[in-house]
C-alpha cells in the first residue's frame, strides 16, 4: 500500500491486517519502487503523492516483471469522470473514493483476490498493457479480436479422426504468446511437442482456456 498520510496509512494496514491480508506500506513513490524487488499480489495506492502522481507509479510498476500479475487499485478524492478514466487507462483495476469505510475496502479488495491467481495464469498484464498502449487501444482489440475468432472456428472444425498438423498449432501458440495468452500459448505449444494429448477433454479444455483469456483481457 502507498499512502503518505501516515495516521490513514497506519490505520488502514491495522485493519487490513485484522482482516487478515499481508501487508507493506510505503509512503511515497520512491519507497514503492524500492520495494519491487518483491512480489505482491495486490497494490493500493494514493493518486496523489509527494514525489510521483499515482498513474506515473503504477506505469513504471507495470513495466516490472514482478508485477506482471499484480492487481492495481487507486485510492482518491477525487470524484471527477475524468480521473477514473486517467486511473483505469494508467493500469489500475479499480477505484476508490475517499472518504470509504472500510469495509468497501476490504469487499474491493476480497473481491479482487480471487482472480489473482487465475489471471497470473492466463495473460502477461505487463506486456500486454503496453503493448496495447504502443498499437493503440482499438487497433490492438481489432487485431486481439480477429484472432480469438478465428480460434474458435479452427477448434469448431476439429475432428479428433485428424489431428491439427504441427505447423498449425505452431502458427497459433505463436499468435497466442503474441497477444499475451500465456497459457493458452503454452497449452498449444504442448500439443505441439507431444505433451498433451490431442482429445475431447484438450479441445475442452482450450476453449474455455480462450474463453477466459478473453474475459481477463477485457480488464
């Protein structure tokens, strides 16, 4: 957590610590960077801090491998439209108004948790994040888009009498890895290699690998 009030930041980490989250506090920019050497699952920041704006932090975090996975939230008193907008396109996954109870955080934080580890698995946030800023946005969905459709209709078309050919699967690992769907590469890539079996339950099992990669990309 990044906070520079230190009686808020104080208080905050007591109750999420009763709540039963492991906590680090930081409070300024500067500290949080010195910190990324760790892994954390979850960072909340302030937007505004002495040494560095929340959105500039969370850009240069999202750069960092460790934080590949990590889920961002924003803490602000600002209420304007346009600053959720500025949060949401910087990188962070939620936002929260002050003043909250606390209890809005923990439910924010509760039901953000669960999709840690699931995401983690499915998509590189980080590359994905920038990649996407460097295309821009719509181009990047259109191109993401097309590809995922045109996935579909190969695993539709499927027969298990006649096994995908090798440089298919390498074409479409290729094209996962490229769109940040770590997973669903990877999958791809062992059916390749022989080490998954080409079947019902691997057709299955890739589509709703897709289905979900999608869904965390949407994010």
């Amino acid at each position: 957590m990044i906070e520079d009030d230190p009686l808020l930041g104080g208080l905050l980490e007591q109750q999420l610590l009763q709540a039963n989250f492991r906590v680090m506090v930081a409070m300024n920019g500067q500290s949080a960077l010195e910190m990324s050497t760790q892994r954390f699952d979850i960072v909340i920041s302030d937007l505004r801090l002495p040494d560095i704006s929340g959105f500039d932090l969370v850009r240069q975090l999202k750069l960092i491998d460790s934080f590949g996975s990590t889920i961002f939230l924003a803490l602000t008193a600002d209420l304007l439209d346009e600053t959720k907008h500025r949060s949401l396109s910087a990188g962070f996954s939620k936002v929260l108004h002050k003043p909250f109870r606390m209890e809005n955080l923990v439910d924010a934080l509760n039901d953000i948790e669960p999709a840690v580890a699931q995401t983690e698995l499915l998509v590189d946030t980080a590359n994905y994040s920038e990649l996407r800023e460097t295309l821009g946005g719509e181009q990047f969905d259109q191109m993401f888009n097309e590809y995922a459709e045109s996935l579909k209709i190969i695993l539709s078309e499927l027969s298990l009498d006649d096994p995908p050919g090798k440089d298919l699967l390498h074409q479409l690992s290729g094209r996962a890895a490229s769109f940040c769907c770590v997973l669903l590469a990877r999958q791809l890539l062992d059916i390749e290699q022989g080490k998954l079996d080409f079947n019902r339950e691997t057709l299955n099992r890739i589509s709703e690998t897709l289905a979900l990669s999608i869904e965390a990309l949407k994010h």
